[in-house]
C-alpha cells in the first residue's frame, strides 16, 4: 500500500471532491491499487471515473484486440488503434486523465492469471458474462479480502455485482433527543414518536455493517419468485442475474 500522505499538488487538484467526502476518504482513495479486467463502454466509463478521482495505480487487464465495437462505444481508443491490443491502447487517453495516477496495461489472458495475481490489488473491477470466470475470479477475491466488482451491458440491458466482504460505514440518522442519552443505535434510525406533537430530533452519526453474499452463492437464489417490494428490502447485494434480450 503506498503513503497516505496528501501532497500539496493533490490537495489542489482533488479540492472539490475532499470538501465533498473529506481529507480522510482522499487519502483512502489515494492509496488503492485497482485492476480493471476487460476494456469496453462500461469500464472505459469506469477507469476514467476512477482516475480523475485520484486513486494510486490502475491496472488494464485484457488480451483482446481493439475492433470496430471498440470505437463505437468508447473514448480511449481510436481508428487508429484499430488491430492492436485494447490495454495497451487505451494507456494514453487514460494517462492523460490524471498524470498523478500510475497507469499500466497487461496484455495477457485473466485464465492465465492466479491467486498471488490478484492479491496485489485492493479493488478488482470486471466486465465479463462468463459465469465460470466470474465466480472463479470473486472466490479468489473473497479468499483474499479485495473488494469485488463486476457487470456487463447490453443495450438497454445490464447486470452489476459487488462483494465487498464485511463492509463497516458511517451513517447520519435523526433521532428524538431522548434517545441518545444512552447513546445512538441503528434501530433508532426507525422509531417513530406515536404522539401528535413533533418530537425534537438532532442529528447523530451511527456505525453500520453490511455483510456482502459471493457471485456463486447469488447465482444460486430464483429472484424470479420475489416481488419488486421484496427486492428492494431483500439484504443480498445483488441486483438479479441478467441476460441478453433475446434477439
């Protein structure tokens, strides 16, 4: 992990976003190490976000070659680019995002790559619809306490998937200031006061968990079976398995 210090040209360049999640997330950011695998629309979008928020070093993951569906759905490649190898293309339009963040390509097959690979990173980002390298990739992940992400798209269609493992977080609730005299808990984020006369309330901050579930173990519930009202209250943090309209 690389220091956590905060240089006065970073303070500069990420002011806006350290008065919006504070100096503390910055330098949480500035520290990660994040691998992107497989290069289109999605994680071009992804990879651009990423750098210009002032993350450490990005790692482009791909063996493809760059095609004419390249160009017609993102920005960091070119006509040019047109045969060569989409990681390795793409270096230049993300390098120039932000000079402050390392930037590197690899150009070999994620099939290729083990365990010890992915220990390396504290963020994997994936875009792939192969379920048996998906799962392969989140277990390795899991094994190893480095955040997952993953998601496709197409068309008007898409999946997203996060296994953040446990999750600790920070959340600001109102309570009735009668509650916190024995101190604020989530529960009291839902107490509600039965009078008719509006309870006086102030603003506390609360320490929550969320427990994230694997991509093998989502892929094993019928979220066909569940109503819109109980996906929205369903705790597994996955938003269904999609596939490709039928054409």
């Amino acid at each position: 992990m690389s220091s956590l210090a905060i240089t006065e040209d970073e303070a500069a360049l990420y002011d806006r976003q350290i008065r919006l999640w504070g100096l503390d997330a910055q330098k949480r950011m500035r520290a990660s190490d994040v691998l992107v695998i497989g290069v289109n629309g999605l994680t071009g979008e992804v990879m651009k976000n990423i750098v210009l928020a002032g993350i450490n070093s990005l790692t482009i993951l791909d063996d493809a070659e760059v095609t004419e569906d390249h160009l017609s759905a993102m920005f960091v490649v070119s006509s040019d680019h047109l045969g060569k190898k989409v990681a390795e293309a793409s270096l230049n339009a993300i390098r120039r995002l932000n000079p402050l963040v390392k930037v590197a390509a690899d150009v070999s097959s994620v099939k290729d790559k083990d365990a010890e690979f992915f220990k390396q990173f504290h963020i994997v980002c994936m875009s792939s619809v192969d379920i048996t390298l998906l799962t392969r990739v989140n277990d390795i992940c899991r094994e190893h306490k480095v955040k997952f992400f993953c998601g496709s798209v197409f068309g008007f269609y898409g999946f997203m998937f996060s296994d953040l493992g446990t999750h600790e977080y920070a959340e600001e609730i109102k309570v009735s200031k009668s509650d916190t005299s024995n101190g604020p808990t989530a529960a009291k984020q839902r107490r509600l006061n039965s009078s008719n006369s509006k309870p006086e309330t102030e603003t506390v901050t609360v320490k929550n968990t969320s427990h994230f579930e694997s991509f093998k173990s989502t892929l094993s519930v019928d979220w066909s079976i569940l109503t819109p009202k109980q996906l929205k209250k369903t705790s597994c943090q996955l938003i269904g398995q999609f596939s490709p309209p039928n054409s």
